[in-house]
C-alpha cells in the first residue's frame, strides 16, 4: 500500500462534493480570480486524495480542508510567479444587482477582512471556530469582523446612493 492513498473512490468524492463550494469559496475570498481558485481547490483535494491522515469525524476533516486551503492561498499569493502576472478581467454572474454589489464590496475588503466574512457569513463559523482556524485571538476576529462590517456598510451605502 505504499504511496497509494488509504480512502476509497467513493470516500473521495463524498468528501469533494460536500465540501468543494467550502474550498473554493475560500480560494476565491483570497485569489478573487476563478481560474486560480479552482487551481487552489484542485491542489486540496490532490493532497486530501493523497493524504494518509485519518480524521475522526466530518468537522475534524472540513477544519483539515479549510487550513490546507489557507495554507494554500497564502503559498500561491507569495509566489514570484503570481507577483509578475496581472490579472484578468473576470466578470462572476449574479442573479440581482444586491447580490452583485456585496460581493464586489466584500472582495474589495483587505484580505484579513474578506477572510473571516467567508468563514463566519457564508460558511458558518462562529467566532471561536474562526480563531483557532486561523491560529489567532477572538478578540481579533471579533474586531476584524466588526472593521468589516463598517467597511462593507460604508461602501454599500455609496454604491446604492450612486445609482
């Protein structure tokens, strides 16, 4: 069994299918690029796949997946190569202009800010969890998410009062 990973087909994809939108949406919070967030995804669930580790139960395994996908989004904003690259012009297609206008304000958010929005509004976390997932205080969390809640009201208002 050398080299060859310990979890079944159906185990893999049972993990990729519940947990993709969690990854990407990760990826995409830090990359704010589809092409490369898909790339990050496709990289976690590679070492997912490939990993020997065992996990005690679905939370142990999505707090795994989401770390390695930090991990992997601070590794790729930090290469040379991403560095020299100017990205392109990605339009995502919303269903309402609201939703449109958030997203756009929340990826206009410095990424310490973007980051616990994503773990905390859209994939759940409290407070707590967000802080030993990101290695840090609740208090700073606490903080950051208030910041950014200023933040996204402040530029909310300007975009809605423009139109």
């Amino acid at each position: 069994m050398n080299g060859y990973p310990l979890i079944t087909e159906d185990e893999f994809l049972r993990t990729y299918h519940k947990y993709l939108r969690t990854v990407f949406g990760i990826a995409l919070s830090y990359t704010k690029n589809d092409t490369d967030a898909c790339d990050i995804a496709q990289e976690v669930f590679m070492k997912y796949y490939t990993s020997r580790k065992r996990f005690n139960d679905d939370e142990h395994l999505k707090a795994w997946l989401i770390r390695v996908t930090i991990n992997a989004c601070k590794k790729y904003l930090l290469s040379s190569w991403i560095k020299r690259t100017v990205p392109l012009d990605e339009t995502i297609p919303f269903e309402s202009k609201e939703d449109s206008d958030l997203f756009s304000a929340v990826m206009d958010l410095p990424l310490k800010y973007r980051t616990v929005v994503h773990l905390h509004y859209y994939e759940g976390y409290s407070i707590a969890e967000i802080a030993s997932l990101l290695k840090t205080k609740e208090s700073t969390i606490k903080v950051r998410l208030m910041r950014a809640r200023t933040k996204l009201k402040e530029k909310l208002k300007e975009v809605w009062l423009d139109e």
